[in-house]
C-alpha cells in the first residue's frame, strides 16, 4: 500500500512533465505549377510538382504569352480543410515589393490560382533577378499558419516589345467645363397659331347656330341674370379669366405660374357655377324651360 500511495504522485508529476502535442499547422499537398503557352493545349508547356517541406530548385520562366497556375490541396493538420486565407504571394526581395493573388478554394481544399504578365506590376517586368513565389495559408483557431517560398519564378519578356509605362497620377487645376443647356422651349410658328385661332372662332358661329336649331331660349336670359346676378356674372367672368390664364401661358407665363391662378379661378367657377346651375334648375322645377 505505501508502494502504491507514492508511485501516484510520481506519475502525476510525470505526467505534467511529458509536453504536450504539437499543435496542429497549416499546410497543402498534391501541389503543382503549370506554364502553359498560348496555343500549348491542356497538356503542354512546364508542369512541375512540389510540396510544403521541400520547394523547387530552379526557377519556373514565365513569359509574355504564358499562363502560370498553381494547384494544391490546403490541409490543416491532416485533414483537407478549406482555410480562411490562402494565396500566392511574388514578392522582389532587393525591392520588398509584393504582390498577392488569391486562391479560388473548394470545401474540400482544392484550390487553384492562374495569373498573366499583364496582371503583374510594371515593375516586375523589368526585375533581373526570378521573383519569390510564396504560398501564404492561414485560419481562424490556435494552427499555425503557412507561410514559405515554394519556388522563384522567374519574368521573361520579348525585347521586341517596349515594356508599358504608367504615369504617376498628380493633383492639379483640371480644365474647365463647359456646360451646354438646352434652348428654351419656344411656340410654334405664328402662322400654326393662327390657324388653331381661326379654326376656334370659325366654330363659334356653328355652335350658336346649332343653339337656336336645338331651340335654345333666349328669353329668358333677363330672368336668369334678375333672380342670379351674382352667381352668373362670376361663373361667365371665371371662364373668361381661365381663358386669359391659358393665354398668358402661351405667351410669356410658366407652368409655375398658371398652377396657382388657375386653380383660385377654377374653384371660383366650381363655387359660382354651382349656384348659376341650382338658379336654371329651379326654373326647370317650375316649368319655364
């Protein structure tokens, strides 16, 4: 029993003495690099296979025409996983200038990335020495992130082809603008206008004409204006104002102005020809019409 109670405490102590696992890291595997030249076809061109722990040895040449894509496999521990970044990072190191293009990553950890020249800065075309191609991978959780030069790739150009400048842009006095407005709307030709007066006033006699053949009463007219004055004279007087309204609008008013003066004339002759109408209807009850 007293063996026993002290090898206890000695495996404890062991125990806590023995480190623990490692944790887990960010990796790829089934990893390869592709240079396919325009016009190669699936299969042709530079395809060379590598992995996390041991990169490529000689530069990958990359010219103006090719394609360079790169597929793997992102692994966390083990296991395919899909991470929250991964991508591919050319990087200068005289320059420390850098540039990462993102990986297009599957559930499953395929992942794949494909680039041009032209999608590379200016300043790499003119670079002597290959660039450093890094795959950089990492997630959410304690695994360590992946980040390590897998091969240097190395930008080749046609001399027959001037290498593209960009120009700095700069903050200045810009040129002045000029804006061109429209004319405004004018009438039409005197000539229309009066033609649509004349059509108008050649109608007024056909619609007094076609008033007596309807037997229209002219009688009493002098009845109507002694038991209604008011409300006649305003009703006939807010017609001829709205008349008025609409001339001036042809002429010189807006659309801004004859809102408001047509609609004070239009409720006066709502109003007055209301009560214009209840003066003729109450002959009508009576039996003079």
């Amino acid at each position: 029993m007293h063996l026993w109670q002290a090898t206890v405490p000695f495996c404890l102590l062991a125990s806590a003495a023995i480190p623990t696992a490692a944790a887990a890291a960010w990796g790829f595997t089934d990893a390869t690099v592709a240079v396919q030249p325009k016009g190669a076809g699936i299969n042709g061109g530079y395809k060379e296979s590598f992995s996390s722990s041991k990169p490529l040895g000689n530069p990958v040449a990359f010219t103006g025409a090719d394609t360079l894509r790169v597929t793997l496999t992102t692994q966390e521990g083990s296991s395919a996983k899909r991470p929250h970044q991964a991508f591919l990072l050319l990087k200068d190191g005289h320059t420390g200038l850098d540039i990462s293009y993102p990986f297009t990553v599957k559930e499953n950890g395929k992942s794949r990335v494909e680039l041009t020249q032209k999608e590379l800065p200016l300043q790499f075309l003119t670079l002597p020495e290959p660039i450093d191609a890094r795959i950089v991978i990492g997630g959410f959780g304690s695994s360590d992130a992946y980040d390590h030069s897998v091969f240097k790739l190395a930008v080749e150009r046609d001399v027959n082809i001037p290498i593209p400048t960009a120009e700095a842009p700069r903050y200045g006095k810009l040129p002045e603008i000029h804006h061109t407005f429209k004319d405004d709307p004018t009438n039409p030709p005197i000539i229309i206008t009066l033609a649509f007066v004349g059509a108008v006033l050649a109608a007024l006699p056909v619609l007094a004409g076609l008033w007596l053949f309807l037997g229209v009463n002219l009688s009493h007219l002098p009845a109507a204006l002694k038991s209604a004055p008011v409300p006649h004279a305003i009703f006939l007087a807010s017609l001829t104002a709205i008349e008025g309204i609409f001339f001036l609008y042809y002429t010189s008013w807006n659309l801004f102005q004859i809102l408001p003066a047509v609609a004070a004339a239009g409720a006066v002759a709502f109003v007055s020809g209301s009560r214009a109408l209840g003066e003729v209807q109450g002959r009508r009850f009576a039996g003079l019409r």
